[in-house]
C-alpha cells in the first residue's frame, strides 16, 4: 500500500536527474514560492530559476538547480507509479514532474568553471554593450540582440551557479 | 600476354580486399555508436513525455488560446522547413531519403502557393538542394553526429524566428524517426504552430477525464502555452536530431555490412578467375612447350 504517497521526477531533454519518492518538493513558480506534498491540487505551471528542494523520508535535502522550466502535479490513482516503491495503478498518489532545459544537482556544481564563465560573460557584455550604439542593416541587428541575449543569460547561469554553490558550502 | 592478366586480377583483388577492411571498420564503429544514440533516446523520452502531458493539461486548461496557438494555419505564405540529415555519407538511403522527402515537399507547397524557407541540419542537404537550383536558407553542421541540448536550442531559435516575425505561417520539420532498430521511417511533421499532442493520445484523455477535477495554473494557462511553445520546439527538434543520429547510425551500420559482404563475394569471384587465368598460362605455356620440342623432333 502506498496511497497518499509522492512521486518526483526532474528530467532534462538528456538526462533524468532525479526519480524516486519524496516527503515534499520545494520550488518557486513566476507567482510565488511552492511547496508540493503529496495529495497537492494538480497544478501546470513554470519554475523560475532556482534551486529545487526534495525532501526525502531519512536522508538529506538533495538540491537541485534548475535553470528554468516547467512543473506538472498529478494527483490520481497510479500518477506515481513507477516513481514510488510499492505504488500500484489504483492508489492515490501525487507526481510531480519538474522539465528544466538545463538542470544540475548543486553538489555537481563547478565553482571554478562558473567563475570563469562569469567572467568571460561580463567581458562579452560590456563588449557587445560598446558596439551597440553602432547603426547595421537588420540583419546584423537582430544577430548583436541576439549574441547580447545569449550573453546575458550566460551571465544569469554563471551567477546562479555561483550563488547556489555559496550557500551550500 | 596472359601473365599480364593475372597480374591486374592481383592488383584488383588487393585493393578489394582493402576497401573491405575500411568498410568492416565503419560497420563495428556504426554499431558501437547505435547502442549509445539509443540509449540517448530512451533517456531524452521522460522529458519529451513530460512535454506533451504539460501541454495537454495547459491546452485543456484554456480551450480558446488552445486553439488560436495549436493546430494547422488557414492560409500558409511562407513555411520553414527544418530538415535533419547527417554530415557524413556511406550511410545507405538515410540522406537521400529526408532530402528527396523535402524536396517533394517543397514542390508540393510550391503548388498551393507557399513558398518554402529550408534550414538544413547536417552537411549533406546543402550540395543536394544548390545542385537542384533550391536556395538554402541556412546550414547547421558538426553535430549531427551527436547533438546536444545546445544545439537544438540554437536550431529550434532559426527556425522560430521567421515564424515569430510573422515572416512565415508555419514551421516544418523533415527527418528519420528511430521507431526500432530495424525500422527507421522518414517523416514530415507541424512544428510550429504546435501540434496538440492529443491528436496521437485519445484514450489517455478519455481515462483522465473522469478523475481530474479541477487544475491550477501559475500563470495563466494562455500565457504558459505560450512560454511552453517554444521548448517544445526545443524539445521536439532535440529528440528529432537524437533519433536522426540513431537512424544515421543504424543506416551506416547496415551499408557497410553489406559492402563487406560484397567486398567478400568480389574478392572470392576474383581469385576464382585469377587462378583461372593463372592455371591458362601455365596450360598455354606447357602447350607451347611440347609444341615447340614436337616441332624440334621432326626435323
């Protein structure tokens, strides 16, 4: 018997990250911060970047960070099996499936690697911020907004990363 | 001169035997990279899944934006066809089947009157299309081979942005499905709009319908279907590019296995006719000699 139990996935398109049951999963959707326990409303929604809390029954909080996504809860009969040791097709459980393009556990975050991607971001920013004063046909526009947009969500990752790692440490 | 004969026969017969060695190389490298492209698969399915259930439930959760953003354009002016093949050839029909599948697509929208905007992965569809007088939009090269995330996503945002500007209605996509090991089929699929995934899922719906009562959205179903759309294209090119490396794989496998069995049969048809012409010299040549000691006798 496994009913009111709590299934968690976070897969990325090349990996699943974490699979497995949970006492709680905490996130944060762009409408405010999300604690999901088991039997929890369904609910769609998007995750902002962060760091994901799972809380699993005797061991400690595994951290999880997520560079953006997506979130599905399911509460139904068999949501979670599969996921939940012992769950079968007919009891009530809750799944929640986190989607992230790009996710990593902050125990695998590489500070050194983070702080020279920073860096290298910041250089190409104010590099790309210099020229942009520059008039081009659209095209070459529309490849700085670009190059500029990459950059800055490079940087964005990088600090992330880097926040992720000092709080855990 | 016979012996001349033998010779080239030789000569043939090693370089046979040569190309068979590269050939037999190819195929065991090919099949070392299946296991891994598959494994690939299997591990891209639980987001591709997570994806698709996603948008049913924010398509569920807002009908009349459901509808404006999923399902097939009225009137299609410029469409973007995203075609995946790979960067190398020896690969048996692969290339040539999703290049000559797009070129018969272009000719069919060409007759309804939609012009059409190719992005090219891999570095065999370019020489195809600038040979048939076709413009290419854009080449993406060097990772058909083992696409990341990365590029998908750098995929996916060329063949969105003609879409976005309003530029073109639609965005299509052409390349080699992995359904098994054994059969790969090329297939043209609706990338933008997006596609309600239930159109392939009825039952699923209708087992879920009964049990779910009421979901939450945050935000906005409509504005989730919208950020959601463009990581599905994401996520629906990445699993494209990761099915069509396995096919490429798989294709290559089994070409190269059959030109090393063909290496094979050549090289053993030679030597039977090089013996063959070797055992005639040697007859001719005793020939000649009796002849010539009869001939020598007599006078």
């Amino acid at each position: 018997m496994a009913e009111h139990a709590l299934g968690v996935e976070i897969v990325t398109p090349e990996e699943v990250l974490f699979a497995g049951a949970a006492n709680s999963v905490v996130t944060a959707t762009s409408e405010g911060d999300l604690t999901v326990m088991a039997d929890h409303a369904e609910l769609v929604g998007d995750v902002v970047p962060g760091v994901v809390k799972i809380e699993v029954e005797g061991e400690p909080t595994i951290a999880i960070l997520i560079h953006g996504g997506f979130l599905q809860v399911t509460t139904a009969a068999g949501a979670a099996s599969g996921l939940v040791e012992g769950a079968s097709e007919t009891d009530r459980t809750t799944r929640v499936t986190i989607l992230a393009g790009v996710a990593e556990k902050a125990t695998d975050i590489d500070k050194g690697r983070a702080e020279a991607a920073k860096a290298a971001a910041e250089v190409k920013l104010a590099d790309l911020r210099s020229q942009s004063g520059r008039t081009g046909d659209d095209d070459s526009t529309r490849d700085a907004l670009l190059d500029l947009a990459d950059a800055e969500a490079a940087l964005a990752r990088a600090e992330l990363r880097l926040g992720t790692s000092a709080v855990l440490s | 001169m016979a012996g001349g004969q033998e010779r080239v026969l030789r000569r043939r017969i090693k370089s046979v035997q040569a190309t068979r060695k590269i050939t037999k190389a190819m195929e065991l490298i090919a099949a070392s990279q299946i296991a891994r492209a598959q494994s690939r698969i299997a591990k891209n399915r639980p987001y591709r899944d997570g994806m698709a259930r996603i948008i049913i439930e924010a398509a569920k959760g807002d009908p009349n934006a459901a509808k404006k953003m999923l399902g097939t354009p009225e009137k299609v002016d410029v469409a973007v066809i995203v075609v995946i093949v790979g960067d190398r050839g020896l690969s048996g029909a692969y290339n040539s089947s999703a290049l000559r599948a797009t070129e018969r697509l272009v000719i069919e929208l060409k007759s309804q009157g939609t012009e059409a905007l190719i992005i090219a992965v891999g570095k065999k569809a370019g020489p195809y299309f600038r040979f048939r007088g076709q413009d290419v939009h854009q080449t993406f090269l060097g990772f058909a081979d083992r696409p990341e995330f990365a590029d998908a996503q750098e995929v996916a945002r060329e063949a969105a942005a003609p879409f976005l500007s309003g530029e073109a209605q639609q965005v299509l996509l052409v390349s080699t499905r992995f359904i098994s090991a054994a059969t790969q089929k090329v297939e043209t699929r609706q990338l933008l709009p997006l596609v309600d995934p239930r159109g392939s899922t009825e039952e699923d719906e209708d087992a879920k319908s009964e049990l779910v009562g009421y979901t939450e959205f945050e935000p906005e179903a409509e504005q989730l279907l919208e950020d959601l759309a463009p990581k599905a294209l994401e996520s629906e090119i990445f699993t494209a590019l990761l099915e069509g490396s396995a096919s490429f794989h798989t294709s290559q496998q089994r070409a190269m296995a059959a030109a090393t069995e063909n290496a094979d049969d050549l090289s053993q048809t030679l030597s039977r006719i090089m013996n063959r012409a070797r055992q005639d010299a040697i007859t001719t040549e005793i020939m000649e000699i009796v002849g010539g000691a009869e001939a020598l006798r007599q006078d």
